[in-house]
C-alpha cells in the first residue's frame, strides 16, 4: 500500500478541544471562532477579519471589501487556483493571467507590464511554501494586494546583513519576512492538507481598520450561516497553539527531501536560497522525465506522488509557453510528494530514495 499524499496532523488529544466545545453545548459560531481568528491574525501580523466556512466565501469577500467595480480587472499568476477564475466570473470582474518569476510566484515584472490595462487589484497566490523575499516591488505597481497563504503559512526569508560596531566588531543582523508581510488582506483555507486545519474553512485578516470593518460587512447579511463553527475553530486553536513544533517538523523534512533532490536529475520548484525556511506544505520537483512515467514508478516502490499544478489556471495553456514561458515547466511537469509531520522515519527514506532515483 502506497504512502499516502495527505494526513492531517491531528493527535488524539487535539480532539479533547473538539469534545469540550461539545461539552459546552456551543458547537456554531460563537467564543471559539472569535479566538482563533484574534489567534491567527496575531501570527501573521495582522490585526482583524473574518472566518468563514469556505474558502471560496472568503475570496469573494476579500475582493468585494475592495470596492471593485463590475468589469474591473485583477491581476492573478497563471499557478493560482481555477477557483479564482469562477469566483471573479460571478462577481462580473476579469482575470489578468500574468506569468510567475523563477520561483513559481506571481511575476511583479509581468504584473507592471500589464498596468495599462488598469488592474485594480493584485490577487497574489503563493504555491507550495512560497514567499517573496520582498515585498517592496509587489507595493510599487500600486495596487492593493490580497495575499494567498494557503501553501505558505509559516514560510519564512531571513534577510541577513553584515554590520560593525565601533569597536569594528561584526555582527549579523536578521530581517526575517513572514508569509502574509505583503498583503493588504492576507487570506488562508485550512482545510485537512494544510500546515494549520480546521477541517475546513477559511480566514481573511488585515491590519487597515476600514478593511476590516468591510470584510465583516460583506458577510453581515449571510451571518452566523457562513461563519466558521466553533467546532472547527477549536481545532484551529489547538493546531495554531504548536505551530511552530509542526513547522519545525515539516521543514526539517522538506530539508531531506532537498537532499535527495540534489542527487537527482530534477529541479526544485521553489526557492533553494540558505536563507529561505519553507513550511513543509508539500515537495514539488520539476521532472526531466514525463510526469506520468515518475509518478508510475513512485507508486511501484510505495510512494503516492501526483502532478502539483493540475487544479491550476495553468492547466489549460500547457501549450503557451508564449506567454507563461517561466511557468510553464512548472505546469507541464512538476510533481509533488506526501510531506507531513507523521510520516515515519521509513517513510522519510522510502519518498527520500524515490526521489534520488528520479531523472
């Protein structure tokens, strides 16, 4: 039997949380949601926004607190979901699909060279542990930006810098940037294959009071119907409440996995940069060989893998190599792996020799 791709990472005790909201005879939206929305937005920076059942809910409410027009345009990368599609069709806006940059996220190049079609927002999704290293070009295109923590939630860069002292003593100095640093609003699913889980659900934070009090406007109407339970909300609180025990897990992992990786004939999708700590959501490689073929002989030597950009916009212009010239290995042959904190040491090894012997 295959390695499987996804497990939440959920212990028995994460439940007693659950049990007790039950106990409590408060099982809708009510205390629980409230603390781990405060729980979340404090993590990432941010002060307030909602929580909500679905993830779809919460981009349409994010894009409906920027007052768009019916007919505007957003920017979003060609590795985003197709969901982002559906949902701006349904709001009357239109998609600009600009390419990504050597690390699968959005291109700001692109992106300033499609200004003149006069987008009105930036829907800035990052791919599996992906973060800018910077967030001073994303501001100056001069859009308001909704970014997508999904797949990087807890990704972290360290920006070292050398310095002396009087005494001409040296020292390293460390700006460390956070996935969520760049957005205006800053948006999260939590489903069961995400670094924090609720078992579904998602949240929209910022720290732009005015923001807040539109993204809670726009769900007032549909309010309790489409907030997120407390039953789900007291798993998140749990998970946030050892993050970093998880993040610290998952990297190490995705660190041997990176291992093997520089054996093999493949590259890896993402940054390789020392500085860069990734979350360890999944491990995605980019094959010489076609995808199904590694993919075939993972799952001969008990390793489930699978094609990593299949639910993306990219996967209808697998042939526009045009127009998405640096994403488009990305969407034609990259492949992801199972990577979570309760894979076990032969496991680690079996996904480990898997991926050494790819080409």
């Amino acid at each position: 039997m295959a390695i499987r791709f996804y497990k939440p990472a959920l212990y028995r005790k994460d439940m007693d949380a659950v049990l007790q909201t039950m106990v409590d005879e408060k099982i809708g939206p009510g205390e629980r949601k409230k603390e781990f929305l405060k729980s979340f937005a404090s993590y990432i920076g941010k002060k307030d926004g909602i929580a909500l059942r679905s993830y779809p809910d919460v981009i349409s409410s994010s894009l409906e607190a920027l007052e768009l027009n019916e007919g505007d345009s957003v920017i979003v990368s060609v590795l985003s979901p197709r969901i982002y599609l559906d949902i701006l069709k349904r709001l009357g806006l239109k998609a600009i699909i600009i390419d990504t940059d050597e690390n699968g996220l959005p291109s700001v190049e692109d992106a300033a060279r499609h200004l003149d079609e006069n987008p009105k927002a930036f829907l800035y999704y990052e791919p599996i542990c992906q973060i800018p290293d910077s967030s001073e070009a994303i501001k100056e295109l001069g859009l308001p930006v909704i970014e997508d923590i999904s797949q990087s939630f807890g990704s972290s860069f360290s920006d070292v810098k050398e310095s002396s002292t009087e005494d001409d003593v040296q020292k390293e100095e460390s700006n460390v940037i956070h996935a969520g640093s760049c957005g205006d609003i800053v948006i999260s699913e939590f489903e069961e294959n995400g670094v924090i889980s609720t078992g579904g659900g998602a949240a929209a934070v910022t720290s732009d009071d005015a923001l807040a009090e539109k993204l809670r406007k726009s769900v007032a109407a549909l309010s309790p119907y489409i907030d997120l339970p407390d039953m789900n909300a007291a798993l998140g609180i749990v998970q946030l409440s050892k993050a970093e025990v998880l993040l610290e897990r998952r990297f190490s992992i995705y660190r041997t996995f990176m291992q093997a990786q520089q054996k093999s004939g493949t590259k890896l999708f993402g940054s390789s940069s020392p500085f860069f700590r990734a979350n360890g959501y999944s491990f995605s490689v980019i094959v010489e060989t076609k995808p199904d073929e590694a993919i075939a002989f993972s799952q001969k030597h008990g390793v489930s893998s699978k094609r990593t950009f299949t639910s993306s916009i990219g996967a209808r212009y697998q042939d526009r190599y045009d127009r998405f010239p640096n994403a488009i290995s990305a969407i034609t042959r990259a492949i992801s792996f199972p990577l979570y904190p309760f894979l076990s040491k032969n496991e680690i090894e079996s996904i480990q020799r898997v991926i050494s012997h790819l080409g």
